[in-house]
C-alpha cells in the first residue's frame, strides 16, 4: 500500500450513503416511514373520493 492509497483510506469521510457502516436502525426506520406514508396517502385519496 502507497503512502497516498493509505492516506486516503484514513481521511475518507463517511456520508452515510449506500455501503455506510451505519447498522439497520435508519434503514429500518425509512422503511417504516415509507410504509406509514403510502398508507396516509391511500387513505386522503379514498376519503377524498379520488378513487
């Protein structure tokens, strides 16, 4: 390993993207969300008669 590969390696700042050591608690958390929020959206379109 080169000193510049080695040194990049170390200061890489972590963004929280695809890959990110982040654990399933966000992941599971927007997965929830997501769901939560398909069904607020059902329900305003079948109470709003636009279905």
């Amino acid at each position: 390993m080169t000193a510049h590969s080695a040194t990049a390696a170390r200061v890489r700042a972590r963004t929280g993207g695809p890959g990110g050591d982040g654990g399933d608690g966000p992941k599971v958390l927007e997965h929830v969300m997501g769901w939560t929020l398909a069904v607020v959206i059902a329900i305003l379109v079948t109470r709003l008669g636009l279905l």
